[in-house]
C-alpha cells in the first residue's frame, strides 16, 4: 500500500518478504529507466508476486520453467530467484549500450573538431546520465540477495542435520541437539511434523516422535530446494560485476570529461596567442605607417611648408625618401624582436 521503494529482504515465521527494484526498458517511453518495485511473498506453498505497474518479469519466468522443467526443480525460493534475476539480466543490455557509448566518446574526444565539441559535451551528459540511474537501480540489489543466500545457508544447514537424524533412525537426537542451531525460524526449518510433542517446550522432547512416511522425501526435496543458493550467488556475482563496470565507466567518462575541457582550455591558448599575435602584427604596422601619414599630412596642410616656393620635385624626394628609409628601419627592428 506505501509502495515502499526501498529494496530489502524480511524473514517472518512463516514467509519471507523480498522488495527487488525493476525499471521501464521501454527506450520511447518518457519514464525510460525510472525504478518500479517488484514485491516477492515467498510461502512454502508458493509466492505471492505484487506489482504497481505493468511487468514481463513473471512471463519471462513462466517461459523459462517451460523451457527448462527437465532440469530444475521448481519451488518457492527458485521462483523468487527468476524473478530476481530476470531483473538483474535486464540491466544487462543496458550496461552493455553505456559501454559502447563510453568507448567511442573516449576515443573522439581528443580528436573531434571544434564544430562538434558541443554535441560531444551533450554525449558525455547523458552517457553519465544513464550510468548513475543504472548504478541507482543496481544499489541495494546486493544487499538484498546476500540476505537471502544468508537465510539459505543456514536453511541448507539445517536441512543437512535434519537428514542425517532422518537416514540414522535418531530424529528425536536431532531435536535434542536442535538448540545448537541459530539460523531463523521460518516454516521451513520448525515445520509442525518436526517439532517436540511437549507443546511449547522447544526441542528438547522426552520420548520418541514417529518418523512421518514421506520425511526423507520431504528432506530430499528442500534440499534441492535450497541449491538456489548456487543460483543466487551466480546473480550477486553479475550484480557485483555490473555495479563494478559501471563505476569503471563513469571514471572513464569523468576521465573523457577532463580530457575535453583539457583540450577547450588548449585550444583557447593557442587562440589567444594567436589573437595576440596578430595584436602585435597591427600595432606594429601601425606603427610604421602612422609617422608616415603624420608627415604627408602635415606636407599636404593648406599651410606655408618647406619648400612650396621651389618649382622642382626635390623637396618630394627628400620626403619620400625619408618615409622609405623610416619603413626600413622599422621593419628591421620589428623582424629584430619577431613581431613580423
């Protein structure tokens, strides 16, 4: 009814509660990657699956049993880890596409022209994007499946002692020792055809319990129940792997990060030397040709000038010969310093 998003795994007495996180793997929808909760009620009898939105997880599971009946052993605890790990496989895809990204975006970066630097950037944000919704919807999934591989554990424990008193005849010695065991009590492992006939004593009963008809069948049978553990560990496995992957990917795309705005803040260098250059390129034209048209102006003033009462060119000649020997002496100096 909360619709509480928070991913765990809770033992009860007689069922287990898993809360596992899946999202919309729909690329076109507008909620593409958002988180929606799967709830798993796990009985002896079966499980009891709860769900806000529309989900393929339990088809995908239903088609898996069709495929592989030959082989597995379908219970409870194997029903809740399909499910978990349909959900896990899921992510797969997606882990897989933020990788391609990643690779091709590491590889342009440094190559990539200043046309596109702005797309680049774009590809960079929304790569990182998809990596910290991924690693949003990967967090907790761990913890939830080593609570469960723990619950297992001690089941499987259980069962083993279980069988052993069965297989030597001496159940009532296996629940004399039965107050050595301190895994969870669930309807698993305190099932009524196994308790003490002494009502609320525990188990430690004072004389002999029949043997139920099928009790080595029903051992055998959770047995096989609890090799989900194996199943279990292969999902944290990939959890772990992917969780790992995508922290690998996003310093990579930090690393592409630091790399393009390295290469922006080269590139602004090398233009603003080249806008100084060119600075100094004009300042020292100017400076040559400024005297020079500060003396034809002041020559070509409507004024009386050195030599307007003489009819030759002479005076033109000095002038412009003064203005020629002026440019050369600037260029020399400006090719002296490397400002030309």
């Amino acid at each position: 009814m909360t619709q509480d998003a928070r991913e765990k795994c809770e033992i009860h007495a007689n069922y287990y509660f898993v809360c596992f996180r899946s999202f919309d793997s729909d690329p076109n929808s507008e909620s593409y990657l958002e988180p929606k909760c799967i709830y798993n009620v796990v009985l002896r009898e079966g499980m009891l699956t709860f769900h806000m939105d529309p989900s393929v997880h339990q088809y995908h599971v239903l088609r898996r049993i069709r495929r592989q009946i030959d082989h597995i052993v379908v219970t409870p605890d194997w029903l809740n880890y399909a499910v978990i790990d349909d959900i896990t496989d899921l992510l797969a895809p997606i882990l897989h596409g933020v990788e391609f990204d990643v690779d091709s975006i590491d590889e342009l970066v440094l190559v990539i022209s200043s046309s596109e630097q702005s797309d680049m950037l774009l590809r960079i944000s929304t790569a990182r994007k998809r990596i910290m919704m991924a690693m949003r919807l990967l967090q907790g999934k761990a913890d939830v499946v080593r609570a469960l591989i723990k619950r297992f554990e001690s089941a499987t424990a259980l069962t083993a002692t279980q069988m052993n008193a069965i297989t030597a005849g001496s159940l009532p010695g296996y629940l004399a020792d039965r107050h050595h065991f301190t895994g969870p009590a669930t309807a698993w492992s305190e099932s009524p055809r196994f308790r003490a006939t002494n009502g609320d004593a525990g188990w430690a009963p004072a004389q002999q319990t029949e043997l139920p008809d099928n009790a080595i069948e029903m051992a055998m049978d959770q047995r096989k129940g609890h090799e989900t553990t194996l199943y279990l560990g292969d999902v944290l496995d990939h959890i772990v792997t992917m969780m790992q992957n995508a922290a690998h990917y996003d310093n990579m795309l930090g690393r592409a990060q630091t790399n393009y705005l390295a290469q922006i803040s080269v590139e602004l260098t090398v233009s603003s030397n080249n806008t100084n250059d060119v600075v100094a390129k004009l300042s020292a034209l100017a400076a040559v040709l400024l005297p020079l048209n500060f003396v034809t102006g002041m020559w070509g003033a409507n004024v009386k000038v050195p030599g307007q009462d003489y009819d030759d060119l002479y005076y033109f000649f000095y002038i412009l010969a003064a203005c020629m020997l002026y440019v050369v002496v600037a260029v020399i100096w400006a090719r002296r310093f490397k400002i030309f």
